[in-house]
C-alpha cells in the first residue's frame, strides 16, 4: 500500500496525534504516533529495501494483532462504518466480559477495538434496524493499545520469560473447555473439534499477561494444533516487534547477560532518542527494552 495511507489510517481517520518524526534518507522516513502516556505506534518507510505482503498471521506463530480500548465502541463503529471502512468482525462480546470489533488496517493488520464496561452489545442488538451514521470523530476516544497478541509455540518457555525476565503478572486465563461452552452451537457441523475442545477442559487457551493497567500481552496456544513457522518479519509489511519501558534498562540488561535463558544484544540508542537493547523472547519474537524517558 502507499506508505502515507496507513498514516491517513491512525492519524487522520482515528486520530493518533504526532509525536515524532525522523528520516532515514532522501525518501525513507520513520514517524511515531502517541497512543497514550509513554505509549507509541511506529511506522517506518523505506523505499531502498522493499518487502512482501504478509500472508495471513493467524497461521503462523509470532505476532498476530494488537487492540485498542476505546470509551465508545458503537460511535466508532458507526464512524468507521460510515468512512467505508470493512470490520471483520462486527462488535461481539467477548468470553474475558469485553465487547470488541475487528477490521484490517491499509496493510493488511489485524487491529481490534474493545470497551470493557458495559457490555454494549445488546444495545446494538435492540437496534439492529439503524444504519450507520457518520459519528463525528469526538464521539468516541482511543484510551490506548491494550493488548498486543502472539501465537505461541513454546508455551512454558514463554509464560517464564514474560513473567519471570520481564516482570508481567498473569491476569486471567480462558481454557479450552470455556471456549467448547462459548462455541457449542457453532460447532454443531464440526463435533470432532468441539469434543477435542471439551476433553483439552482446563488447558490454557490464551494467557492474559499484565504489563501494566489494561495492557496485556495475550499468549494464544495450539490446543494440540499445529501453526505454521513464524515468519520471517524483516521481509515482510505489518508487525515486527513489542518494546517495553523499564525504570534501569542497565540493570535489565544485567539481568538478561547473567540469565541462561535468554540473550541480550548491546545497548543501542533508539530513534527517539532512549537507551535500550533488543533480546528475542522463546519463540524467537523480538523485543525492545528500552528507558520509560
């Protein structure tokens, strides 16, 4: 896709303010939009070195998605609805008690939108005969990323290093056998996979890992599946890496050397000018720890 479009996306059509912009070349730019507090998506832009499409993230191990929380998911329903853009999935509630929509951003990523107070659901429902309107943009406001998604292979091996190397507490779990409950009805044709599901019973099927208020890191498994191997992210659009703040980036690199688990790279200067490293996670993920300022 043309590079400026997916800034049209987040800055102009959600409403991302501009927090920094750098240039790598004559044409190559990378540009940071906020979020919210010490939070910041960035998009780089490198002509001189193309990529490929991703394919379809959801069959392969590694990053999937990520997801924003907003104050009012309905006008931004409509909002979006009304800019023509395509949901994938339209607002649903959730087996963790949110209610959230799904759509694909210009170059191909998975981006939700959750609300996690009253469950806005049923007043969609009760009026399902209105059509969508063009919400003003003041309608609703982004609170900020909340959850970044990862399929994941090695699932001890990736609980210990979120929770044990960089500190994130478990939240919550959804098992297999809630996810058999929630899914009975539409696996009637497929009573292979819901008896699959109903015998897994308390096996994990996703790991909400809290980094801080409403923001996870939610570890999807397999349920005795098989994804495909991760991609190889530098050769392809879309997600490449989370990045974390801590208060010591030096003693957190102490802690990654003296670990056997886990291998830290020198310490870099970042493009917004912090001190940080990268490590890669179990499943071969990279990962920014970086300064909070």
């Amino acid at each position: 896709m043309p590079p400026l479009l997916m800034l049209d996306f987040y800055q102009g059509l959600l409403g991302l303010p501009m927090a920094f912009e750098t240039y790598k070349g004559e044409k190559g730019w990378t540009r940071v939009l906020r979020t919210a507090e010490c939070q910041y998506l960035e998009f780089s832009y490198d002509p001189d070195h193309p990529r490929k499409d991703a394919p379809d993230r959801w069959n392969h191990y590694g990053y999937t998605k990520f997801n924003f929380a907003v104050d009012n998911i309905i006008a931004l329903r409509d909002y979006l609805l009304g800019q023509g853009v395509e949901l994938d999935q339209d607002l649903h509630a959730t087996l963790d008690g949110a209610s959230e929509i799904a759509m694909r951003d210009p170059d191909g990523n998975t981006v939700q939108f959750t609300v996690y107070s009253p469950d806005p659901v049923k007043e969609l429902k009760d009026d399902i005969n209105r059509q969508a309107r063009k919400a003003q943009p003041q309608a609703f406001r982004l609170l900020g990323l909340t959850q970044a998604a990862v399929n994941t292979q090695h699932e001890q091996a990736m609980r210990d290093f979120y929770t044990r190397m960089l500190g994130l507490t478990q939240a919550g779990r959804l098992t297999a056998g809630l996810l058999a409950s929630a899914m009975e009805e539409a696996l009637k044709d497929d009573p292979q996979r819901l008896q699959n599901l109903k015998e897994a019973g308390d096996r994990p099927w996703i790991d909400y890992l809290d980094a801080c208020d409403h923001q996870f890191v939610e570890l999807f498994y397999d349920l005795g599946g098989q994804k495909e191997a991760a991609l190889p992210l530098s050769e392809f659009y879309g997600f490449q890496w989370m990045s974390f703040g801590v208060e010591d980036v030096s003693a957190a690199r102490e802690a990654f050397l003296s670990s056997k688990d886990a291998e830290a790279g020198p310490m870099i200067r970042t493009v917004d000018g912090l001190d940080g490293f990268w490590v890669k996670d179990p499943d071969g993920n990279k990962v920014l720890i970086s300064n909070l300022d």
